[in-house]
C-alpha cells in the first residue's frame, strides 16, 4: 500500500497515520516528526527548517523534496509508506510522482481528512504533543491521565510553537493557498477519496481503512 493522507492542519493525520501505518504494517513518513526531530537534534536540516516552521509557512521545497526522495528510497519504503504531511503543494506532487516512476510505483489512493476550521483551532489549541514518543493528547478530547505526562510513554508533553492561535490561522491560510489545490490534483488523477474527520479517533481509522480498500 503506497498512500497519503491529505488535509488541513489538525486534521487528525499524525494520530490517523500512527494508527493506520501499524495495521497496515507499512511505515509512516510524516515531514513535521522528520522535521520537528532534527529541529530537537539541532541538526542543518533542523536550523534550515525551524524559522519556517515556527512562522507556519512551508519549507521551502528543494530542502523538503530531497528529505522525502532519500527516505522514500530506504529499504522498509520499498514496500509500501503513508505518507503524512508530504505532498503540500502541486510541485511537490509532482515530485512524488517523478519518484514514483524512478521506483516503478503507483499511489494506491489519497485519503483527504475533512474537518471544518473551527474544529481544527479547538484541536490544534488543547494539543500537548509528548517529547519523547510524538503522541497526540487533547487537554478536553484526550487528557493525560497525569497533567502533563504522556499516557504511552510517560514522557514530557509540550505545546508546540506552530500551535499558537495567530499561527494556526496562519497555517490554515497556507493551507487553502497550496494544499487545497491538491484535491483536485489528486481527483483528476483518480485516487482521491474524501472521508469526514469527526467523531472519534476509532471512527476515523475505520473511515480512513475502508477508503484504501481495507477493512477494520
Ligand atoms: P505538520 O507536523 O505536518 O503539521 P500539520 O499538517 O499542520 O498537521 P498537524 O500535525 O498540526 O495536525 P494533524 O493533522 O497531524 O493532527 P493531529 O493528529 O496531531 O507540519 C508542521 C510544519 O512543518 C509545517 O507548518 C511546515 O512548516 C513544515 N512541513 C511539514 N511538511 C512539509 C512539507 N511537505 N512541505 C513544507 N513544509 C512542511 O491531531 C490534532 C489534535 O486533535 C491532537 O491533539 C489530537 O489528540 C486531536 N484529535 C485527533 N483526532 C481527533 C478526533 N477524531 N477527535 C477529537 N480530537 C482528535
Ligand atoms: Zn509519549
């Protein structure tokens, strides 16, 4: 299964993509956790990245292209990858695609995680993201049973910098600007399916599974 999850900033991708990547035993890529863990690693590639993630605009995409290009390439992708966060605007796309030939591959499908914007500042403000394992929990739809600490691992939970309300209007904006135009993309190509992003996180992956041709 080679497939990417689509849609506006907390949509509910990382939490879907976790889920979704260990049923369907392939691993996950997602540009934010690579990113965001070589901003924590201090690396090049973090201080590249890291002004650009804090504003919530993109990095720019000769950094972001050739990042994705050399894990796709690693052995586990070679079996199948979702994809999280990656493509972001049609040049990207288009670069998956190059890629894809390269390798003699297909996308299998494009799942588009929709949710109104309202919904998304609520989750993107109450998000305390843990330090060591990447989880997701909510302050009001997923609470830590500790304050503070992570339910999976017992490590740190953060606010991140980008969850901010002016920033995540900001995010939103760069969304409808050049990731929106990915739906129709992916449409005119035949591998778009649209699945509705509410309800619980359990209906979510079933919603998400059916639309690759899986079930739960
Ligand atoms: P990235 O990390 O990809 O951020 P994003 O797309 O803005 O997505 P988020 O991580 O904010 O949200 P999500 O959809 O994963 O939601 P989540 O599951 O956490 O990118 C960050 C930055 O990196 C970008 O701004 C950019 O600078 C850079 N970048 C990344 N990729 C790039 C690229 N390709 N090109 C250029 N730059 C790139 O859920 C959100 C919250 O909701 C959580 O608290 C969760 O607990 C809760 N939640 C989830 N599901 C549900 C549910 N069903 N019900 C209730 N609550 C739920
Ligand atoms: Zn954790």
């Amino acid at each position: 299964m080679r497939a990417v999850l689509l849609g506006p900033p907390g949509a509910g991708k990382g939490t879907q993509a976790q889920i979704l990547a260990s049923e369907l035993s392939i691993p996950k890529v997602s540009t934010g956790d690579i990113f965001r863990a070589n901003v924590s690693g201090g690396t090049e590639l973090g201080l590249q990245a890291k002004e650009y993630m804090d504003r919530g605009d993109l990095v720019p995409d000769e950094i972001t292209n050739a990042m994705v290009r050399d894990r796709l390439v690693q052995e586990d992708a070679l079996q199948g990858f979702l994809l999280d966060g990656f493509p972001r605007n049609v040049s990207q796309a288009q670069v998956l695609n190059k890629i894809l030939v390269e390798l003699d591959e297909e996308l299998d499908a494009v799942v588009e995680l929709k949710v109104d914007e309202e919904e998304v500042v609520t989750r993107l403000s109450g998000r305390r993201s843990c330090r060591s394992c990447g989880y997701a929990h909510h302050t009001l739809y997923d609470p830590p049973t500790v304050a503070g600490v992570c339910d999976q691992c017992s490590g740190e939970l953060f606010q991140r910098e980008d969850d901010k309300e002016e920033t995540i209007r900001h995010r939103m904006e760069v969304y409808r600007e050049q990731t929106a135009p990915l739906v129709s993309f992916y449409a005119d190509e035949g591998l778009l399916v649209t699945i509705t992003a509410t309800g619980t996180v359990e209906e979510v992956t079933a919603r998400a599974l059916a639309a690759m041709g899986r079930s739960s």
